[in-house]
C-alpha cells in the first residue's frame, strides 16, 4: 500500500481508518499470497501497537476502528456487543428490495480455509440480524440477465449482531444479492457493473460508525467517504445518500 492511510477520527484511546477496498486488515491464512495489511501499515504510519475492535472482510471498504491498547479495545467492543455503537453500511443490490425491514436468519459460521471449504458445515447457526433502510432505485433498459430490463437498489444496511460475511449472505436469502460479491452474487450483474458501469468490486461500504469515545459522554459519527467508482455509480444513477 504506497498511500497513507485516511484517518478519519483520532484519540488517545483509538483511530478510525477509511479502510482501502481489497486490502485484508491482517495476515490470513486463506490469502497466503498476500503480503499488505491493513493493520501492518497503520501500525508503521502511526508509529505504535494497535488492537482491531472490529473487522471488515477485504472486498469491504470504509470505517475501521482500532484501539490503541487492549484495555480500551475491550471497552469498545463492549459498546459494540451490546448495541452501544452503530455500523452502518451503504449497498447497491440487484432487485427492487423492500422499502425497510430487518432480515432476522441464523447463519453458520464461515469455513475459513480452502481445505475445508468443500466439506459440510455441521457448526450451530447463530443468530444474526440486519436491519434496511432502501433509499434509491433504478431500472435499466438492459438485459442483463433473462429480463428485458434489471432493477437495482440503494440500501442502507444496519448490523446488529457481527456473523461473519452477515450482509452479504443475509441479502443474498431475501434474493437481493449485492453487486460485486463473486461468493453470494451473480456474476452476469457483477460483470455488467464492472465493464458497462466502470464500478468493480463489491458495492458494500462500512459508510458510518457511531460510538462513544473513552472518557467522553456524547456519541460521535463517524463518516467513510465512498471509494471513488462508488461515488462514480451513485451520480450517473442520480441517487443521493442522506447528510
């Protein structure tokens, strides 16, 4: 990662970063052959230890926060386990979804390696629940798949629990996949945005994070600028995200 890194909010206690789209947040053995870390490089630009309080898979861009020491990252996530703090994430998936909702479906854990991704998953499913709010449609002129036309939607998507992948596999079960998404997606709308719309990758961004910073009483927003070919997307479909 050549550029520094956007620092979005910073305390004595922590730092939120506009995590780069395709950049992993630390070492993992599913991707072997990478070798740039997000946590790694703030690390070296910030000068000094930092603990993740949360994580974004690496297609996923936006909010990231991090403490500065282990006692302020457990605090933090207590906020986050207990619906203290907020994640809010901006999507565009393919359909027409409902207007607002909440997609309450336990999901299995994920298999984490390429040895064992071919093998049942017997694991307990987990409660998980995503609460929407859709903010913009649009219909194309373009038969992208077996339609004369596709239908696209702007959601905003609420976590209130933390299952890994959550977002993705939870509209994919209403039938709303997010463009973008090669594991949950369908390719022919993933390769229609990249090509036709100049908007590669996954269309999902931790977009804001509210919580409330140590020794402070007041809840503070946090707000991720958009990747560029996002906010590309959002102006040529005339669609606004709230202020």
């Amino acid at each position: 990662m050549s550029e520094a890194l956007d620092i979005l909010y910073r305390d004595d206690h922590c730092v939120v970063v506009n995590k780069p789209r395709g950049v992993l947040v630390h070492r993992s053995k599913l991707d072997r052959h990478e070798n740039t870390f997000l946590l790694q490089t703030l690390r070296d630009q910030l000068g000094q230890h930092l603990y993740p309080v949360h994580r974004l898979d690496k297609p996923t861009s936006g909010a990231l926060l991090f403490a500065l020491s282990p006692e302020a990252a457990a605090q933090l996530q207590t906020q986050l386990e207990e619906n203290r703090a907020e994640k809010h994430y901006l999507l565009v998936c393919r359909g027409f979804c409902p207007q607002r909702g909440e997609i309450d479906h336990p999901l299995k854990p994920v298999n984490d390696f390429r040895r064992t991704r071919h093998k049942s998953n017997n694991r307990e499913a987990k409660p998980a629940l995503t609460r929407f709010q859709r903010l913009a449609t649009i219909e194309l002129p373009v038969a992208v798949d077996k339609y004369p036309s596709s239908r696209y939607s702007l959601v905003k998507a609420s976590l209130l629990t933390g299952r890994r992948h959550q977002i993705r596999r939870h509209f994919k079960h209403i039938s709303h996949p997010i463009i973008g998404c090669p594991k949950y997606g369908k390719s022919t709308h993933n390769r229609y945005f990249a090509e036709q719309l100049h908007a590669p990758g996954l269309l999902l961004h931790a977009w804001q994070l509210l919580f409330t910073p140590l020794e402070q009483s007041e809840t503070t927003t946090i707000t991720a600028p958009l990747p560029n070919s996002f906010a590309a997307l959002l102006d040529r479909f005339r669609w606004q995200i709230p202020r």
